[in-house]
C-alpha cells in the first residue's frame, strides 16, 4: 500500500523536532493560478487583450517548480490586489453618483480582492517552498531580475510619447506588454544561468552574443528599409567611441552617452562584458584562439591611452573647424573597421580581447569612471597564485603584479569568470556593507535587468 507524500515526508524528519510542512498540492495550488486568470479576464474585459496573455504567462510559471516563480506570481497577485481595490472604488464612487445600488458590488469586488491576496499569501507559503524547490539558493534574485525589468520596460513604455519603445507595440499596438512578460522572464532565466558558477562563463558569453546578433540584426533590418525597426528613425554607426565622440562632434544626441553613464554608475566596468554590442564580437573572436589567453605587452595600456585622446581631441577639433558631416561619418566608419581588424587579427589570435582591452577609447572611458562606482573586485588572502583566474581572463587584467597587490588591473570589466573558477574563494566582488556572496547575488540582478531592458530597447 503506498503512503502518502505528508507521511513520507514526516517519516524524513528528525526525530525531537516539529514535522516539516507538506508539499503545496494541486487543489490549493489552483488558488493562486485562478487569481491570475481573473486578473487576466479583468484585463480582456477592459479591452486590453494583449495583459491577458501578460497574466497568463505568469499563471503558466506556476506550473514549474523554480523557485523564483513563486515569488513573482505572489507579486504580481499583490499587485492585482491594488487593481481591484482602485476598481471596486472606481465602481462604487460611480455607482453612487448616478444613485444606483452599490453593495453587493462592493461585496464582490471585495471577494475578489481577497481571494488574490488568499493566492498570495499561499505562495508565500512553507507549503509552497517546499513545492517550488528547484534553485531556491537564486530565487530572490531571479524574482527581482523579473520584477525589475517588467517595471523598467513598462516605465519606459509609458514615457514614450513619439514613438513607442518596444518593437511589439510598433508592429502590433498594445502587445508591448506581452513583450514586457516575456523579457522580464528571459532576464529571470539568464540571471540564474550566472549565478551558477559552472554555467556562468559560457552563459554570459551566449547571453552577450544573443544580445549583439539581435541588435545588428535590427540594424541590417532598418538598413533593409524596416524603418520601425529603428528607435529615433535615423541610421546612427554603431562604433562605442562615438557614444561618447559623437556628441563631442555634434553637440547632441546624448540618449546613448546618458546610458552608458548609468550602467557605469550602477554597474561598473561591467559594460564591457554584458552590455556593449560589439564587444560581443571580440569575445566571440578571442574564444577562437586555443589555450590560455596571451598577456597583451606593456604598452598596451598607454596605447590605448593614446587612442582615446587622439578620437575624442578629433572630434573636438572637427566640430570647432566646421567638419562636414558626410566626413565625419566616414572617418568614423573608418576608426571602427579599424577595430573590427584588431579583433580578426590581434583578438583571434593571441586569445585576449585586445580591441576592448588596448584599443576602445570607450572601454577606456568606462574602466576610469567606474572608480565612482562602488563595486570591486578584490583578490583576499586566501590566494595561492595557482593562476587559474590569468588563464579565463581575456580583459588583460590579470597578472602576478595584479595578484600580489590585491586587485585587478584597469582594463578589468567584471565579467566574473575568474571568481568562478576560483576554487579557493580568493576572487571576491565586493560592495560596501554587503558579504562578498550578497554582493554577487545583488550585481548580477542589476547587470542582468540592465542588459534585459537595453535588450528591449537599445536599438539605432
């Protein structure tokens, strides 16, 4: 005869303590998932089918058993709850102006509000830990990944009063919301590919070439003649050093400076391994040479001193001296051919990721103003110079002059592949008041949102 899971489970305990809560099970699971149907149908009846399908995906994540899941759901039902609220006062404020009973309509949308909140709170639930039990170490983390991003996109979906941000709702108005749920649960998926260490590194590789892939491809799109495919409707080069030399040369066009600014803030370097789009291409190309990378010569770092000052002096000197545009543009187009050569040449080569390490003048830029930003990555005593962290970093940052101070060279982009294959817990990122594992746990869920939502919205 078989037993039951509540009697298996209590048989699991130890024996002097309280029995661990039973699994959630299907008929108390329904609570929740019915919540989001009726928030969902709250959607459809207001016109807006496009949240239905929004509501249903969430509903549909309460199917698995990650972890994360639960969390999500549980907010957006406490979410839902606030809906209802502003609803049933909606109603009922409207129903008393026009003299008509109000009651019993009150009572339902009251029912109802207390339903979700019944759903939430079950999720919430030991019950429900115990039922979504797979990858509960990244849970809090990929729920907010989700959160975050659905929040950001939907904020910047809703200050965009020209021209709509999201491609969904330029192709098919109001499913930017659909589009919304979707990043938001890829954002939550790739935050747990880089919190685990044995998937990280080629995680954050593939996420990083999807990332470029998917905005060059927009852009061959725009070229073709798709015009929605492009964010301002005009064609812009997509070199990194005219994010900043750009607007030196023409005195505007400030969005993408302004968002490379706040990634360096809440992030760091670490633009330079998750959000540029052609530094994507040097990854690629560096992981073509076999072995260990090659350290780049001494003067690598003064070069590319040197070739910032000499772009950004450049660009200066051409708006002063009343440059054309049309030259300008080729010059431009000519410097970043320029890099796609040191990455065929240099990069494939020797290993190393010598376009972003010796040569972008925007790298440069990032790695020198992330010094305001408060995350570090730190080598602690427990360091034994086995050099497995110099043999995965391709950023040139790493070396014994490095390890014997404490801390990486400039040109390191806190891509994190040396702390996971660290296996003496010498590689730590830190951040003031936070554990190094804290701090980890919190910068992926930034780096993450920020690559989701500029994977949304970063496009010409």
């Amino acid at each position: 005869m078989h037993e039951s899971p509540v009697t298996e489970i209590s048989k699991e305990s130890v024996p002097g303590e309280p029995a661990a809560p039973p699994v959630m099970g299907g008929a108390l699971l329904a609570v929740p998932v019915l919540g989001l149907v009726l928030l969902g149908a709250h959607s459809l009846r207001a016109g807006t089918m496009w949240d239905l399908f929004a509501v249903l995906t969430v509903a549909g994540l309460c199917l698995s058993r990650l972890a994360w899941t639960r969390i999500v759901a549980a907010a957006v039902l406490l979410w839902g709850c606030l809906v209802w609220v502003k609803t049933g006062m909606d109603f009922v404020q409207m129903r008393m102006m026009l003299g008509l009973p109000w009651v019993r309509l009150a009572w339902i949308l009251g029912g109802v509000t207390a339903f979700s909140l019944l759903g939430a709170l079950l999720l919430l639930s030991p019950r429900a830990v115990r039922r979504f039990n797979e990858r509960q170490d990244a849970a809090v983390p990929q729920a907010v990944a989700f959160l975050l991003t659905a929040v950001l996109l939907w904020i910047c979906r809703e200050k965009a009063t020209r021209i709509p941000l999201l491609l969904a709702d330029r192709f098919v108005p109001g499913s930017g919301v659909l589009e919304i749920a979707l990043i938001a649960l890829y954002a939550a998926v790739a935050c747990g590919w880089l919190l685990d260490r044995k998937k990280a590194r080629k995680a954050r590789s593939f996420i990083w070439a999807m990332f470029s892939a998917v905005f060059f491809g927009q852009l061959a799109l725009g070229l073709a003649g798709v015009e929605r495919l492009l964010m301002t409707g005009a064609l812009h080069l997509p070199v990194p050093a005219l994010i900043i030399a750009g607007p030196l040369f023409r005195g505007d066009g400030f969005f993408m400076l302004i968002m490379f600014a706040v990634s360096v803030l809440l992030v760091g370097s670490a633009w330079c391994s998750h959000l540029c789009y052609i530094g994507a291409w040097d990854d690629r190309l560096s992981r073509m040479h076999h072995g260990a990378p090659q350290p780049l010569p001494y003067w690598a770092a003064k070069f590319r001193w040197l070739v910032a000052v000499l772009v950004f002096a450049t660009a200066l000197g051409m708006r002063f001296a009343g440059v054309p545009i049309f030259t300008a543009v080729w010059l431009a187009a000519m410097f970043g051919m320029l890099g796609v050569a040191v990455m065929v040449f240099f990069s494939s080569r020797s290993g190393s990721m010598v376009h972003c390490s010796a040569f972008c003048p925007l790298g440069l830029a990032g790695n020198v103003f992330s010094r305001i930003s408060p995350w570090r990555l730190a080598i602690n005593d427990r360091c034994t110079r086995c050099g497995a962290c110099k043999r995965v970093c391709r950023y040139n940052a790493l070396d014994d002059a490095a390890l014997e101070k404490g801390r990486p060279a400039l040109s390191c982009s806190l891509c994190r592949d040396c702390t996971t294959v660290c296996t003496h817990g010498a590689m730590e990122l830190r951040f003031p008041f936070l554990s190094p594992r804290a701090a980890e746990r919190t910068f992926v869920t930034v780096v993450v949102t920020l690559h989701a939502v500029f994977f949304a919205v970063a496009r010409m």
